[in-house]
DNA sequence: TTGTATGCGTTATCAA
DNA sequence: TTGATAACGCATACAA
C-alpha cells in the first residue's frame, strides 16, 4: 500500500465527484442514499481513511489536546493525566501526552512541537513555572494552562491545591498525635510545592506554640523513594534525644522510602517515627504499614485544567483563572498506631 | 493573534517571494546573507512558526510515532513508554502517548484517531493481541508493533519478554529455599501473560518433582494491588496445614497488596510467607519487606519495539520478527529472609 | 441531488 | 540568487 486512497479515488471508483464523496463523509443526509452506498462501497473497497492533516490544514485548526507531564513514573501526574483524557475524550479531542522527565530541555523540545502541530491548547506542569518558554507559546498563539503549579502574573489559567494548608493538615495532625519534635523530609525548596508545603507547616507549628527548633527540616535533592531512604539513614544517625519522633514527608515516593529504612532497620512506625507523606498515590495506601497522606483531588485537577482550557479556545469573553483546590487529610496506621 | 502567520506573510513583510522564505528554512545555504537576515527578522516579528499539517499534506507523511499503552498507572508500562521516548527522540519523532486503560473501545477509537493522523507507525500493547482491530490498523497502511504481547500469525513485528522462562525462574527460587506448597496467585489467565507464566511455574514444579496438587492456583480477577490483598484473605483463610508458604504473584502489584495483607495481620514475610512479584518495579524494592520479583528490561523492550517499527518504515526489505527478551529473578528479602 | 472550483500552508521544480 | 507556480487532500460555496 504505497499510496493511501484519497477522496479523489474514492470519486473515480465510485464513478461520482469528488464533492459527493465530501458529501458522504460530512453531510451524509444530503446523498441519494443510492449514491452514498455506491460510495461507501467503494471507500470499503480502498480503505479509504480520512487524512487528518488535510482537513486541518482546511479547517485552520487542529482537534488535539497535549498535555505535557512532570513524570510519568509518578503515579500523582499519571491520574492527573487520566482525567485529562476523559475530559478530551468527552470533547472528542484526541489527547498528546508528552513526559518532560524533569528536563527543561526536553520540556521545550516537546513545545515546540505542539505549537507546530498547532494543537488547540496545552496543559502543562512546568519544570519552572515562571520560564520564559511558556510565555513564548502563548505569544505564538497556542493556549496554555498550568497544572499543579501557579505561575506569577495572571498571563495564564492554573488548577492546582493549597499546599500551605496540605502542609498545615499533616502537621497539625501529628501535633494532636502528641508529636513534638517533627521533621519535614523534602526538597529541593526551589520547587513550589516544596516550600509551600514546609511553609504550611511552619505555620500550624507556630500556632500550636511549639519552639521554633523542634521541627527540622531534612532537605532531600528530591523526591524520590532514594531521597526517602537517604532521609531515613540521617534520622537514625541522630542521637536519639533530639531525633524527631514524626516525619512529613513532602511526597509519598519519598515517605515510601523513608517508611522501608525504617523497617528494614527493625523500628516500628509509627512507634519509632510516625510518618505522614502527600498525595495519596495507590502504594501509600498499599504499603505495609499504610501511610497517613495527604490527598489531592487528582483526577478533577487534570479535568478542570481541561475545561479551562476548552473555555479558552471556545470563549472570546474567557478570562484567565486561578483555581484552587482544598487537600484532604487521610489518615492511616503510619500515625495512628 | 487570530490567525497566526504564514510563510506567505513573513514574505510579505521582508519584502521578498514566498518561495525564498522556504529556502531560508529549508535551505538556508541558497540564500544570500543579507537577504536571509531580512527574512529572519520578519519570522522573528511576526512569531511564524512552521504549520506542521501542511507540511505533512506536502510530505504525505507525518513524523509521528504512537505508542498505546495497556495502563498508565501501572509503572511497567510507564517504563517502557519511556524507552519507546527515547527511540522516538534519537529519530527526531515526536510521540503521541494514549492510554487504553484496558478498555478495547477506547483502544479501537485511538487507533482510528492515529491512522487518520497518518502516524508513521504504531506501537501498542493490546487489549486483545489477536483481536481484528490490529489488522484493521495494517490493512489501512500503517505498520504496528506489538509490545510486551505475542501475536498469533507473523503479521507484525513484536517485543515481548520469555513469560514461561519468568515463572520457571520465580518458581525453582522457591523450590530452592526450600517450599514445597506454593500459590500461583493471577489472572484471569486469558491474559498471555498470566497464563504463560503459570505454564512456567507448573514446568518447573514438575521438573522438581514435586505432586501437581501442591502448586495451587488463586485465580485473580485481575492485576491490581487490591486482588492481591484479596489473595491474602483467602490464603489466610486455609486451613493452616494445607496453607502454602509461598506465593508467585503475577505482577507486582498483586504481591505488594498480598504483602501488605500479610503484614497488617501480624503475619511475617518471609517466615510465614515467601512472596514473589513480577516486573521489578520501583514500588517492589521499596516495600517495607522488599520483594523478590523477576525483572523485564522494561525500557529496552520500548526502545527495540521502536527500532523494529523505524526499520519496518524505512527498509522495503522488512521482514517481521519476534524478539524475546529473558527476564532475570532479582532476589530480595520476601524470599530470603 | 450532484458537480465544479477554490484555498488552506508548505515544499519543490523550473524559469528568470 | 530569487521568483512564479503547481501539488498534497479536504471541505465548502456555488453552479448546474
């Protein structure tokens, strides 16, 4: 099959024009249905199969959604990206998903290429919210909406969760377990979550009127399960009077972490360290001891950043919005003993 | 930005034919330097950017590859998705990603979408390696790949993982430290997968020479972590002398909530259980008692797949082929004690 | 009800 | 070195 058949074909062996063809396919009810079996016929026959990149070319616009994930080992943007799709699907719009892997570069790459394709919008969780590369597909045309991240400025529509309180859910949490002495496991605090969420903390610490110095921070170059061990060797290696006798973690890959050096090392959480993580991913709650978490509506944030989205090509009127969405505390045997 | 620029308006503003506007893209080196600058300066002014459709309709093909894959949330498939990226990446491709989620309606749409895109080729782990759609996809003309699945027939190339070798492996492990009456806990065994892996454990028990009634099935409705928990109650619920020691779990999903049910009822694993997991995910080492599981070069199995389908597009000799990976037992604490 | 003609944006061929 | 033109496949306005 060198050659795929086109309308043309589909005239010639139909022995009708090429208009009736086009007729066939967009206004069936205005053929003969005489002709339009002869026609259908005839595509059957050729497997005929529509060329997408024509009609986009005619109509002017393309009928793609991307979405271009953080990681896609993370289970957190994998269920971000579930609701996405059933928000394209419900539009009938095919869905481009792209995984920057935590690359600027790649990130930008995968950019370029949908402004190319002339997708209708983008979604994305920006390596870096505030680069200038977003602001580049937006001046070329492309609408853009942040997910799980909140960008200075108002040039955009972001869907994300209030970390601060999140931070300040686990936190309180612990300090109504009777933990005094708390340590937050996480990092790097460039990253927004990150220092939102230490920042929450810090807050429901200071409201509770516990010293300052009792919560530690345990910074971690990221956030991942190795990040979690790494955390858990340095929490032992203090002397056991000033070891934190909780731990939040700022994700659950790393609280899984963290959870397994403790129990290969024999202790007992959360006898030895109650540990709370963030997000709720599917393994927190299977882990074998399972693991108090913090919960965001996952799935509705990749859904409402859809609509946003689809408002902002549909809607002349749009105007950019910041939603946010409440966390939820879910607690389990890693606080609850 | 209404409608974003052509080649034909770069033309106009840098006062020069449309045609010198393409050699300044596409052949750089036939343009004058100063001429080129001008050019340059209109693109940059009037944020032009290549219209990939139209390109396409020129080309007659498109430079995209797809990869659909069976579960997202399942961090196997991530995996590979992520060698298939890399693939696609070092060919200068870009990757459309989607997600079946197990469902062959959602498959049967995405594959119209993707050959009506005119996508170069498609890789895919199917619902159904043997369902009619497949051949539907190759009939219209573009070739496909069949990823971590086996084919019946040689109509397509396919990547998959020896599944009989893996249950042998996972299998004479446990024979090895010493069991004697092992679960095989999975399905349905309509999956290839499931049922191949099963053939493998029963090969190496009766190699062993061990009675066929000590190898017991705990049939599954599916692959997830709750069936794996639900495998733990029935388990639990034997009578205790005829309760197995060990379990060979058919992923590791199921082992990790088979673990986690095992521990949270103050069972202990190895001691009381043995436990076996496949695929060697991430979450399978960092569980609490890290588990045994046999390991699939995941991200190999997605770059060869691409190979595969970039030869099958670009060589006329083409022959199909069927590459089988080996897997390999890694070895950990849920066996070792 | 059906046929004809035009243009979407790009690239390549050929002429100037 | 640059310019004019045709073609890719489709959808639509309009003519028959």
């Amino acid at each position: 099959m060198l050659r795929s058949a086109s309308v043309k074909d589909v005239a010639a062996t139909a022995g009708v024009s090429l208009g009736t063809v086009s007729n066939v396919l967009n206004r069936p009810e205005r053929v003969s249905p005489s002709t339009r079996a002869r026609v259908e016929q005839a595509m059957a026959d050729l497997g005929f199969v529509r060329n997408e990149s024509a009609r986009q070319l005619r109509a002017g616009k393309s009928r793609l959604l991307a979405y271009v994930m953080l990681d896609a080992t993370n289970p957190f943007f994998t269920d971000v990206a579930s609701g996405v799709e059933d928000a394209a699907e419900a539009a009938d719009l095919s869905l481009f998903m792209c995984n920057s892997s935590n690359s600027a570069t790649r990130e930008k790459a995968y950019l370029e290429h949908l402004v190319e394709q002339r997708v209708q919008g983008i979604l994305i969780t920006p390596v870096d919210p505030d680069s200038s590369t977003l602001d580049e597909v937006i001046r070329r045309g492309t609408p853009l909406v942040v997910v799980d991240r909140i960008r200075a400025g108002d040039t955009v529509c972001s869907v994300s969760v209030d970390d601060e309180l999140g931070g300040r859910l686990a936190v309180e949490h612990l300090v109504d377990r009777g933990h005094r002495r708390v340590a937050y496991v996480g990092g790097p605090l460039s990253i927004g979550q990150v220092s939102d969420r230490w920042a929450g903390a810090c807050r429901a610490w200071a409201d509770a009127g516990l010293p300052e110095e009792d919560l530690v921070q345990i910074a971690t170059g990221g956030l991942k399960v190795d990040e979690g061990r790494r955390a858990g060797e340095r929490l032992l290696g203090l002397p056991e009077r000033r070891r934190p006798t909780a731990a939040f973690c700022a994700n659950d890959l790393t609280a899984l972490g963290l959870l397994q050096h403790y129990i290969t090392r024999s202790r007992r959480v959360p006898e030895d360290l109650a540990i709370v993580g963030y997000d709720d991913i599917v393994f927190a709650a299977a882990a074998a001891v399972p693991i108090t978490s913090v919960r965001q509506p996952r799935q509705l944030l990749g859904e409402r950043a859809a609509a946003l989205l689809l408002d902002e090509t549909a809607n002349p009127q749009h105007v950019h919005e910041r939603v946010v969405f409440t966390p939820e505390l879910v607690a389990r045997a890693s606080t609850l003993g």
